[in-house]
C-alpha cells in the first residue's frame, strides 16, 4: 500500500490569484472603454469564477459608505503586483 502525501499549503497561492483577479479587472476595464456595467458583463463571460476582479471592477467608483468598500486594500494589491512586474518577460 502507498503512503498518503502529506498536504501542505501552497503560500503563494493566494497572492497569484490576487495578481491574476487584478490582472482581470484591469483587463476587463479596458477592453470595455471604462464602462462598469460593461465591463463587468465581460468579466463574468470570460471569468465567471472570479469574484474578486469584479470588487477591482467596482473598486473604482467613489463609496457612498464604509460598508461598501471592496475586500481588496491599495497596500495588497500594490503588493501582488510587485513580483509580476520585476519577472523578465
């Protein structure tokens, strides 16, 4: 009988997906010319499971309240984006 493998948390994982969902929202804005409502009908055709680049979508607008702010903080999306722009491509 084999062993099991252990299983152990991958740490970057959820900064990759934090880059990827910004990479989207950004994406998704610009090819809808910076119409909200548009692009997130194109975010939700192209990536249905990412809900977070839809909160970068929204992020954009100013909040009417605390309560309406999005998940994402400046200081955590300038942070996931660092390793990706330093990469050679």
């Amino acid at each position: 009988m084999n062993a099991p493998v252990p299983l152990r948390p991958d740490r970057g994982m959820l900064e990759r997906e934090t880059r990827r969902s910004i990479v989207r929202g950004i994406t998704a804005m610009a090819l809808s010319a910076g119409d909200r409502n548009a692009a997130g009908d194109l975010r939700q055709r192209a990536w249905p499971n990412d809900a977070q680049a839809d909160r970068i979508i929204r992020s954009a607008v100013s909040p009417t309240s605390t309560s309406s702010f999005p998940a994402i903080t400046t200081a955590t999306a300038m942070q996931a984006l660092g390793p990706q722009s330093a990469e050679p491509h």
